[in-house]
C-alpha cells in the first residue's frame, strides 16, 4: 500500500468586523475649546478602517482591479454584507489619495 502527505494551505474565512467608538469630549481650560481623543483606527472622518483602505488601495493602484471588481470581490468575502459595497463604490477612489497625501510629508523628510 502507498502512503503520500499532502499539505494545503488556505485563508481562513473573513468576517468584517464593525467597531463603533463612543469619543467623549471635555472642556479644555486652557484653549477654552472642547477637545477630544483621536480615533486611530480610521482616517479622519472616514467610515472605512485603514485596513479596508489600504487592501484596496493595494488591489486597485498596484495590481489594476476595477472599482467593479472590488465590489464583486468584497461581496465575496463579507458574505454580502452591503455596508462593504457601499464603502467601496463611494470612498475606495478618495481615501487611498487622502492617506497618500497624509503620509507624503512623511516620506520625504
């Protein structure tokens, strides 16, 4: 009798994780305003995580995926989850560009 090993690798299933931040904001004594802590895990006024953006980013700029496809592909991957769609067709094209300027200054120093 023949015995063989074979080993597969695979990527395990994603499963979009939603993250709501509650920020609180406190007056500010010396600049009379008030002031809040930054959230990290997103660009400014974006709705779409740094991850999302940037695995975008890399498929679209890099390897040359369509805005369609994308969407396609993110179905895909988040089950259907409609909220992924919607971020991509509106903001996969502007937040990438925003973070490339964010980080410019950065780079060339």
């Amino acid at each position: 009798m023949r015995v063989h090993r074979r080993v597969i690798e695979d990527i395990l299933p994603i499963e979009p994780r939603v993250t709501e931040h509650i920020v609180n904001g406190y007056w500010c004594s010396k600049c009379k305003k008030i002031v809040t802590a930054k959230v990290t895990e997103a660009l400014p006024n974006a709705s779409i995580g740094l991850r999302l953006v940037v695995f975008t980013a890399c498929l679209h700029y890099l390897v040359g995926v369509s805005v369609d496809n994308l969407v396609s592909l993110l179905s895909m991957l988040s089950n259907g989850v409609t909220h992924w769609l919607w971020c991509i067709t509106t903001k996969s094209i502007c937040l990438p560009i925003r973070l490339g300027e964010m980080i410019a200054g950065q780079y060339e120093d």
